[in-house]
C-alpha cells in the first residue's frame, strides 16, 4: 500500500486507511485508525479483536492499557512542575465531552482533577478554545479520541500543567495552521499529533512558518505508517517524536523497548526517515548543526539533510494507553499520537523549552548520556513508502546509539529536556 496524502490537498484518507493494515482475523488482536477522512489524518490507532474495538471488560475493571503510574515508573518521571507552565494541544474540530472525559479519566486513575480555567485560575486547570468548529463535530471523523488521548496523556504526564485545547475549524491544513499559531501564542510547549504523507519533508510550505515558533516546543507526531516522514514533523523548527514498543518489568517498570514496527498483527510502526524531498522533488530540508554533527548521524545516511526523527516514546497499541472517550468509553489507544503528548508533558516537566531557540538542540547535547535509554532493536519498514529503506543506514532499524526511528533514545528522568 502506496501513501499518497499532500498536505493541502483534498485527497481522502478512506483509500489510504482501510483496516490500517490490521491483519484480523477471529479473535485476533489488531489496530485500526480513528480518523478515517480529510486533508490531514491524526496519527491515533485503538486497539481491536476480530476486527473490532477491544474495550474494557466490565465498568469496574481498571481500564486496559497504560496508565500514568506505568509511564512515572518507567520513564523515571516526577508528577508535577515546579513552575507554571501551559501545554497547548492542537486538534480538529470539537469535541464537546472532552472535559467531562478528562474529569473520568482523572478520577479512575487517581490524579487531580482541573478546574476549568478563568481570569483567577490561570494554572493547573483546564481550557477549551474553539476556532470555529461546530459543536460536537469531532466524533463523526474520530478525532473526538485524539483528543481524549492528547488531553489525558499531558495529564498523565504533568498533573499541575495548565491545558490548552486549541480546536481547528476543521483538519485542512489552513485551518490547522492558524490553530497553531494561536496555541504557540498561548504556551511554550505545543503537541501535535496530526501529519500528511508523501510531501517527505517538503520545504517552502506556506504552512512553514505556523510551525516555527523559537523558544516554543513544538512537538509533532512522526506518523504511523511505518519508514517514511511526514509533514509537519520533517520540519528542522520542530521535535518530531517517534514511536516505540514499552515493555514492563514484573514489578511494573522498565523492561524493555524496542522500535516499534509491524508484526503479525497489523502494518504499521513509527515513521522514519530522511527529509530529502526525493519523494516530492521539491527542496528538502536541511538539518541544523546540533542534529547533523552528533555520533552516529553520519550512519543515517541523510547527509545533511533533516532526519526524523528527534526523541521517542511508547506509541505501540499493544502496549498502547488506556483513553477515555464518551463516544467509545474506555479504549486501549497507541500511535505516534501517543508518543507525542507523551514528550510534551515530559518538556513541561522540565520546564525548560524558552532557554533556547529550537528545544529540539536540547536533547541532542545528552545523547548518549543517562538522560536517555538507548533504544537497539527494532525495525519501522513495513514496505509501504515510495521508496526502499537502504539497509546500511540507520533510517529504518534502531541500533546503538543514535537512530532515526528512535532518536536520541526514550526519556529516562527529564533531565535530557
């Protein structure tokens, strides 16, 4: 299967997304993608058997999936900032139960419930701008459960954080756009867990500047798709979060982490790759200095061209995130929407994003170090870009060291950020 998706183009997702390349059958575990149409597709992926949603077994039950409590442990991560800080989400159209779905989620895990924010509660609460989207509108296209795994993930992550949630009017790429431009006015970190296919890192895009915000944490999600980038992760003004597989300990920690690609259960795995613009032909992206002159970038095989991705973090829907959305009630829920938010609350926690122009240098100068877990073992190609993955670069296997399918590694503490 061929991803032919311009951002900017009304070109839809149905013949793109299908089953999302689950391989079902009686019984069988898979995954499927919520958003099934438009210009630009949300990177979330639930979890199914036999071809249909898998959901909690009964209301009491603890939601199946990850919690906060197994990604504090496993990543290492204190649960509040020391500082005030604003994590603005983008997303398309509205969801009109997201903050009664944040409320359910926060109490069945434990976690502070935030009030809604106003002129004399301006942190640690919660805040819903619509840009013109009608209400409810979210759920039709499924994106009503990338909000809910975008809000509830930072969180999870962040529990003092104050929220954001910048809804477009739509998900065109001008209309995302401009949602981004209002959430970078309104905080320094921004979660995007949105992307277009086969514009491999196009430069020159009237959209460029909307995600170039310095002194912002701009964090995109790397795509689901497997080998292959997107836009806007390609981008050198953003952090483009790729995607793992978390496995825990017995004890319910670290235990493992691998580059998540596809298995014997669906077709799909982060996105990797060069942004050389082979696929488009148009200019590719070149990649700023703290990227292409650390170890390993050499073996990547971009040249100096702009690489995804940056950083990584669990997105496997096997080992996906339990999300609550009124719609659909409990769901197990992964994709590179999840790694995204995921490293943005980790931004917040360490509050540190306006120290520099583009927050992506900061891990960068601790790769290799214990602020990262080194990520060796994996593959993404699930030989579904344009173009093959060359088997003696680092653009679709993990190794030691620094990889394009896992970056500089998974956090471990948040002393990296």
């Amino acid at each position: 299967m061929k991803r032919g998706l311009l951002f900017g183009a009304a070109l839809a997702l149905a013949l793109l997304v299908g089953t999302s390349g689950a391989r079902a059958s009686a019984g069988a575990l898979g995954a499927r993608h919520v958003c099934t149409s438009g210009q630009v597709r949300c990177m979330a992926m639930v979890v199914t058997r036999g071809g249909q949603t898998l959901r909690a077994a009964s209301p009491s039950a603890l939601p199946t999936g990850y919690g906060p409590a197994q990604y504090h442990k496993a990543y290492g991560l204190p649960m509040t900032t020391p500082k005030k800080i604003t994590v603005a989400i983008v997303d398309a159209f509205d969801d009109a139960t997201i903050a009664g779905d944040l409320q359910t989620y926060s109490k069945t895990f434990g976690l502070p419930v935030l009030p809604a924010c106003s002129v004399t509660v301006t942190s640690g609460c919660f805040q819903k701008v619509n840009l013109g989207a009608p209400p409810g509108s979210a759920v039709a296209p499924g994106w009503d459960i990338e909000i809910a795994l975008d809000v509830e993930t930072v969180h999870a992550i962040c529990e003092n954080c104050r929220i954001d949630l910048v809804e477009a009017v739509d998900n065109s790429s001008l209309n995302l756009a401009a949602a981004e431009n209002t959430a970078a006015s309104m905080a320094s970190i921004v979660s995007n867990s949105f992307g277009s296919y086969y514009v491999d890192g196009k430069e020159g895009s009237p959209f460029d500047p909307s995600f170039n915000h310095p002194k912002k944490a701009i964090v995109v999600a790397a795509g689901d798709f497997g080998y292959g980038v997107s836009y806007p992760a390609a981008l050198n003004t953003v952090i483009s979060a790729g995607g793992t597989r978390l496995t825990l300990n017995a004890s319910g920690g670290y235990g493992s982490e691998r580059a998540w690609g596809p298995s014997s259960m669906f077709d799909a795995g982060t996105g990797s790759g060069c942004a050389s613009a082979l696929v488009d032909g148009a200019a590719p992206v070149p990649a700023r200095g703290f990227q292409h002159s650390v170890a390993g970038y050499s073996q990547t095989g971009c040249g100096t061209n702009r690489g995804d991705n940056d950083v990584s973090a669990n997105a496997d829907p096997v080992t996906g995130s339990a999300v609550f959305a009124s719609s659909s009630g409990w769901l197990q829920v992964g994709g590179t929407s999840l790694s995204t938010p995921l490293i943005a609350g980790v931004y917040a926690l360490k509050a540190n994003a306006t120290t520099v122009n583009y927050p992506a240098s900061l891990l960068y100068a601790h790769l290799g170090t214990s602020a990262f877990r080194d990520v060796k073992t994996g593959n993404d190609d699930a030989n579904m870009w344009p173009l093959a993955c060359p088997p003696a670069t680092t653009q679709c296997i993990a190794k030691a060291g620094y990889d394009l399918p896992t970056g500089v590694g998974t956090p471990h503490g948040i002393g990296g950020f």
